[in-house]
C-alpha cells in the first residue's frame, strides 16, 4: 500500500514543479517586472489549465525563492528575486553542524575570498584616487570605532561593497552581502565574541588600499587572501572554545 501512496504522490510533486516552471515562464513572457501584478487565480487557473489549489501551492513555492510575492487581501505581484532564500539556506546549513565544527563556516568564507580575490584584481589598477580616498575613510572609520572599543562590522561591509563599486554590477553586492549575513548571523548564534583585535583588521584593510594606491594587482590580491585567511583563523578558534 505505500507503494501505491507513493506513485500517487510523485506525480503530484511534478505537476507542481512544472507549474511553478509555467509561472515563471508567464512572468518572462510578458516582461513582468519586480512588483507588477500577477494575473489573478482565476486567470491562472484558465492559462495554465489547473486546479485552484495547484496555483497556490506552486504560487506559495515562488513565494518562498522570493520569485513572487503574495500580498493577501492585495493580489500578487513579481517579487524581487532577491538572495534571501540563499541566505537562509545557508544559515540553516551552517547552524545544522556541530556547534564546534568550523567547516561549514570555513567553506562560505572560502567562496567568498574566491570571489573577491577575482574581483580585486579587475578594479586593482582601475580605480581612481577619489575611490581610494573613499575606501582610505572607511578604514579611518574603522580604526577609529576600533579605538573606542566600538563594533565596525558594517564598516567593514561597506569597505567590501565600496571596493566593487566601480565594477557596476549589481550582483556583486548583493553575493557578498550574502555571505556577509549569513557569516554574521552565524556568529551572533553562536555567541562569538566581537574581533578580539580590531588593530589586526583594520591593518589588513589600509594593506589592501597601500596595495591598490601603488596599483599592485598581485600584492592587493595577496593582502585580501591574507585579510580572509586570518578570518577563517578567528571562526575555527571561536568554534573550538580557543581564546
């Protein structure tokens, strides 16, 4: 008897992915943008030739990737496709290891510095002193809030983002605020401390900006591979309990 309960289900399984494929499609077909209406259930049920309950479940599916976003007693509408169901993925695959267990922290942080390590050596060489000068403030900033025994993780954040800028590509920020979130909401989890040397940081961001200023691409990329070795460093002491 499961045998049968499962081969009534899996179609079941099907037929809602491909009508969450049928949505998308719709939304690409008519150039739908980010916040505009979605046609109603009814309209739905009518284009896609199924059930009430098959549109809302493939519609609440969409919600959860942020493809779509369901304002109830509004209507429907194209959502923003944002990164937070990657954001939440990989918190929830992080947390699900063992609490002194750093791999996982380890593994984000390493696509991560993967990433930048390309990135730095696109704009190292490129930018300009007036970009320089705005990164050279953040790391003021930072040393500053450092010095007065204050936080700066979203200085630091800003020193990241602001050192793409100039790329224009808006998925570069949204990719490392990403992993940014994810690496800060794991450590408040689990109750790491703040940086236990804020000198140490800040050092090895002004290393990055001497390295851009004399348009050294390798030696900006090797500060940055520096800067995140000695984060991977912090996260798997922190998880083992070490000081």
């Amino acid at each position: 008897m499961p045998e049968e309960t499962g081969s009534r289900r899996r179609p079941e399984r099907r037929l809602s992915g491909q009508i969450q494929r049928e949505v998308m499609q719709l939304i690409l077909d008519r150039k739908l943008r980010a916040g505009a209406p979605l046609p109603t259930e009814a309209e739905l049920m009518e284009d896609l030739g199924v059930s009430r309950n098959s549109v809302r479940e493939a519609l609440k599916a969409l919600q959860a990737l942020d493809i779509v976003d369901i304002r109830h007693g509004y209507g429907t509408y194209v959502g923003e496709a944002s990164l937070t169901p990657l954001v939440d993925g990989l918190t929830f695959r992080t947390l699900a290891r063992p609490s002194d267990d750093a791999s996982a922290l380890a593994e984000i942080l390493q696509v991560r510095e993967v990433l930048e390590e390309g990135l730095i050596r696109r704009v190292a060489g490129t930018l300009s002193e007036a970009e320089l000068d705005r990164l050279e403030a953040v790391v003021t900033r930072m040393e500053a809030a450092g010095q007065e025994g204050g936080p700066f993780a979203e200085l630091d954040r800003e020193f990241h983002e602001l050192l793409y800028a100039s790329l224009g590509n808006a998925l570069v920020p949204q990719l490392l605020g990403a992993f940014w979130t994810v690496f800060h909401r794991v450590s408040g989890i689990r109750g790491w401390t703040d940086d236990p040397a804020p000198e140490v940081t800040v050092r090895r961001h002004r290393d990055i900006v001497t390295a851009l200023r004399a348009h050294d691409v390798e030696g900006a990329q090797r500060a940055m591979a520096f800067h995140f070795r000695g984060i991977e460093a912090r996260a798997a002491q922190e998880s083992r309990g070490v000081s």
